[in-house]
C-alpha cells in the first residue's frame, strides 16, 4: 500500500524523493543503484536496516530503477533520515588494523566488537525482548574498544608514535571507531527511549529538501510519522514525545501530510496479530468490514465524525501479542496527528530477503 501510494505520488505529483529511516551511507547505495543500475536491489539491500530487507522493498526499488531509466532528466532520488552511521566493514577495518598494528591487543578488541556488531543484524533492545541479549550494554563494549584504540594511537602506544601505519591511517580508524560508539550510543537501547532522534532525523530530512528543493516522500512507522506528539504505550510513563513528523509539521505546515497506514488482524509471520482492543482506532475502523479503505480527515465533514483523542496500534521490533493492549500510541487529536488513515483489514506477511 505503501508503494502503490509512492508510485502514484511520483507519476501524477512530481515527487522526485524517497526518505528512509537508515544511514547516509545505505541510502547512497540505494540511490546508486536506482540510478546506475549496479548489481542487483537484494544487493542494494544488503547493507540495509533489516526491516527494509525484504522482497516488496527490492521491488519498490526496481520500479524506481525503471522511472529513472525513462526520466533521465527527472530521476527519483533516495535519501537516508540518519546522519552516516557506522557500517558492518567499520568493525572489520579496526579488528584488521589491530591484527596488523598490535595483535597482541587483537583478542581483547575483538570481545567487544564482535558481540556488538550483531546490532546491526537484530537491534539491541530486540535482542533484550526476546531473551537472546548477552548481558552487558553494547554501548560499554563500544567504549572499551574505543579505549584501547585510543592507546595504540598515542605518544609512545604504537603506529601513531612513529612507526607502523602512520598516524593518519589511525585518525582514519579512531574515526571509525567513535561512529561505532555513537552508533551504539544512540540506538533505542543506549538511549533508552523508543522516541529515536528525532530532531537530528527531522533536520537531516529539512537539509536534504532544501539542497534540492524535491517533493519528498518519508518512509517511517506512524509513531515517527505522527504531524503531533505522540505517547507510547510501551513508555507511557513519559508522556507525549516530539516525533520526526511532528517537527516537519511545524517548519512545514500543511506542506507536510501525514498518511497513517493500519490493520485489523493478521498474521505477519514473526506474529500473529490479534483483533485489537475496543479502545483503539484499529477496532472502529474495522467494524466496517471491508477489505481496505480510507479516511480523508482534511474534510471538515469527516473531522467532524472522526477527530479527538485516539490509540492506535503499534507494531515494533519487541512486539508481543501477548501485551498487544500496551502496544499502542495515542495521540491528542487524531485529525492534528493524521491527515489520511489508511485501514487493511486482514494483513499477511513480508517476503524477506536472506
């Protein structure tokens, strides 16, 4: 639905970007890709957040690849809503520079960073949900490697001093070391919020409007799409938190149109989704009974029958079926957060890419 939305908003509107929640770095290779046509879209991916590793998203991307083939001078663009971040060959430079600078120290980094790179795979705080988490904050790890990075590279502590690589190829190996503490740093896990960034996610997407002057498309959960604050169950307890989508409002206006996809039930394949509870948004809207449809909440009429305060279901990386009551956002006025809901009734799952 997502897509079908996209594809529409390129062909009839003139949009000419796609904003992803991913780093610099894995948007550039995507963006390559739609326009050089390298290698495959599963390649693309491979570097990609997992969620956006799956066979609809490689899709969306060939159907991108195609329109930039015929509007060479009107290509679709695509954009990360992350700064750079560290990458998986991050860690393999350090653990190779370390091996070759001081293998002696080469076993005590590779504890730490070979138990965090997994990360990149299954987030931190996912691994905590499902019991597989090793113990001891990946973000300490990231540190502690840092440390003793540190320590080759000073007066008197290895290549840096005088000898072996130079002293710039270890600035070039402490910079990637520190994204790689940033990285674990900043994760939901290391921050210990769900809210993510948001001010660093919404100006990066401002920068990256006002460098081209594109019609954008952003491409998020409805808890970061949300045009107002938003209050998750999961973390109730801390109230309304500023979304991306709530700060692009604000500097947009009504340029910014929040478009909130959702379901009824269904099974996704990690879970089996049940109907929701009466209290949400999910229920009424399913109590028509239709396969899909759609509410324009910018009509005063619909407003009028619709607005007011609302819960909606949240699917996340920790989802529970078992606590499906707690996953939820809710909103202070549903027509302020969402300018369209979009409602499935029965939803199936992804075809992920291996």
């Amino acid at each position: 639905m997502r897509d079908r939305i996209f594809r529409r908003l390129v062909q009839n509107h003139g949009f000419r970007a796609l904003v992803i929640q991913d780093s610099a770095v894995v948007a550039a290779q995507l963006d390559r890709y739609v326009h050089a046509g390298d290698g495959s879209a599963e390649s693309a991916l491979e570097g990609a957040w997992r969620p956006w590793r799956t066979g609809d998203m490689a899709a969306a991307l060939e159907w991108i690849r195609e329109f930039n083939r015929d509007h060479p001078d009107a290509p679709v663009r695509i954009f990360g809503a992350k700064p750079v971040q560290a990458q998986l060959g991050d860690y393999d430079a350090v653990l190779d520079h370390v091996r070759e600078s001081a293998p002696e120290r080469w076993a005590e980094v590779a504890s730490h960073l070979e138990v965090i790179r997994s990360a990149h795979h299954i987030d931190e705080h996912v691994q905590h949900a499902r019991g597989t988490h090793p113990g001891r904050p990946f973000a300490d790890h990231a540190r502690d490697a840092l440390a003793v990075i540190r320590s080759l590279s000073g007066p008197g502590g290895g290549p840096g001093s005088g000898g072996g690589s130079g002293s710039g190829h270890d600035e070039g190996i402490l910079a990637r070391m520190r994204l790689i503490v940033e990285f674990h740093e900043r994760s939901v896990a290391g921050r210990g919020s769900y809210a993510g960034d948001a001010v660093v996610w919404a100006d990066v997407i401002s920068d990256h409007q006002r460098r081209t002057g594109l019609r954008m498309v952003y491409w998020d959960g409805i808890g970061h799409t949300s045009a107002t604050e938003a209050t998750l169950g999961l973390a109730s307890d801390r109230g309304p938190q500023p979304s991306v989508g709530s700060l692009l409002r604000k500097r947009y206006g009504n340029g910014y149109v929040s478009v909130a996809i959702g379901f009824h039930h269904g099974d996704l394949g990690v879970a089996v989704v049940p109907e929701p509870a009466e209290d949400l948004i999910d229920a009424t809207l399913g109590t028509m009974h239709l396969p899909a449809h759609w509410l324009d909440l910018r009509d005063d009429a619909v407003r009028r029958r619709w607005d007011g305060p609302a819960k909606a279901r949240v699917i996340s990386g920790v989802y529970d079926p078992s606590r499906d009551s707690s996953e939820y956002m809710a909103v202070a006025s549903l027509a302020d957060a969402f300018d369209v809901l979009i409602h499935i009734r029965e939803v199936s799952a992804v075809r992920w890419l291996p």
